[in-house]
C-alpha cells in the first residue's frame, strides 16, 4: 500500500498490511474516510478486485452498516461479489476516535470462490451428502413418531460397529431391520429416518427398494405394531 495516509489512518494501515499479508491473495483491506458525507476510499491493500482510491462506499453498504451500528453495535457481516462474479465473505467495522466520535470504517473482504470450489471437490470426492431438512411436526403423531425415533435408535445401535468400517453395507442393514419392522409405513418415518442417516431421501428410497427386492412381499403391520407397542414399554409410556 503506498498511499500517504493522515495520522488518524496511519496505524490502521499497518493493520490492513498485516491482514493481507497473513491471509494471502483472497484478502483486500480498504479504509474509508467518513468525516464527509459519505464514506470515502483513501486506502487500499490486496488485489482480489480493482479499486479507486476516492471512490465511496455504496449507499445501501452505507446504510446497512449504520443500521448496525445503531441495533448492536457490531460490525456488519456481509455476503458479496466482485465484479466478475466471484464469492466474498465481508464485514465493514465502524472505527472511533478516544471521545467516541466515528472517523473511518475498514472493509474486509475475503473471497471464497476457490474454498466453496475445494468443499465441493471434497464432498464429491468423500460422497458425502447433505442431511435433509427436519420434517415439520405432524398433528396428532407426535407420540407414534417418537416411537419410530426409538425404534431407529435400537437399530443403528444393533449396527454401529459397521458404522466406521463399510457405509453402505451399515445403511442397507439398517433399511432392512427397520423395513422388517414396516416402520416405512407410518406418515413421516421417512423424513425422520433420512435425517438420522444423514442421507437424502432419494437415497433412503434406493436403499428401500434394495431391500423390498431382497426380501420379497412385505410382512403385514403387525410387526410394526408389535415394536411401537415394546418401544413404548421401553420408554415407560
């Protein structure tokens, strides 16, 4: 950074140069003069986009940050792009002098492109997959749900020592103890057990249909009322 800076913004430099210079070639640092009417650029370190010394904060940026400062007095953390489309994770921090009276704010931005592109390699590479969102509580089956819940327990219990060893064949042993149990049939089990697996509920359908090919006809309701009835003991209900 090579601008000349007034003595109020010359330790704030040294900070922006050390924040770049820890952080790398995604971080830029800028300071902005808000002794005027709005918030004005007088330095810049870090070249993840093009900046003009001069230049002012965008309004909306100007007004949120004021938003914040009156609400909780925090910095503002914010999303953004530059202007060739690429990922930031930013915050602008108010700066004050010793008698509390605002004279700067230092923006921060940290592109992330290249770190959202690494997680997605690595989730791809790992096959990890994206728990579902709970379900939404269902009218009137709170209680059979909490059963089901209970039953799910026993049965990734009676399999967690394939838990670490082989994924999939742990998932499929677990489908079919819950499968010979019919818990697939009550309103909401599915939602429920997908989220339990960490798996998708496309995937737990695989899984079911992997099952119900191994297995054959489906055995009548009354093993899954036989289990909500000895869970329910179980938890004293």
């Amino acid at each position: 950074m090579e601008q000349e800076l007034e003595p109020i913004f010359q330790s704030y430099g040294a900070l922006m140069s050390a924040l770049v210079s820890q952080f790398g070639a995604n971080c830029q640092a800028s300071l902005y003069d808000m002794r005027g009417r709005r918030p004005q650029l007088v330095a810049v370190t870090g070249t993840v986009m093009e900046a003009e010394i001069g230049s002012y904060l965008p309004e909306k940026l100007f007004d949120r940050l004021n938003s914040a400062a009156r609400e909780s007095g925090q910095p503002l953390l914010f999303t953004a792009a530059t202007p060739d489309g690429r990922r930031l994770s930013s915050s602008l921090t108010l700066l004050r002098d010793a008698s509390g009276e605002t004279f700067g704010c230092l923006r921060i931005d940290f592109c992330i492109e290249s770190l959202m592109h690494s997680i997605n390699v690595l989730q791809n590479f790992c096959n990890f997959e994206t728990p579902p969102a709970a379900a939404p509580a269902i009218a009137g089956n709170e209680d059979v749900i909490g059963m089901v819940d209970a039953i799910v327990s026993e049965v990734m219990n009676e399999n967690g020592s394939l838990r670490t060893q082989d994924k999939r064949t742990y998932r499929m042993n677990v489908v079919r103890g819950l499968e010979k149990k019919n818990v697939f049939l009550v309103k909401g089990a599915i939602d429920l057990i997908a989220a339990r697996m960490n798996v998708s509920k496309f995937t737990l359908y695989n899984y079911i249909d992997k099952v119900r090919s191994e297995m054959g006809s489906v055995d009548p309701k009354s093993s899954l009322r036989d289990s909500l009835q000895a869970s329910g003991k179980a938890d004293g209900r």
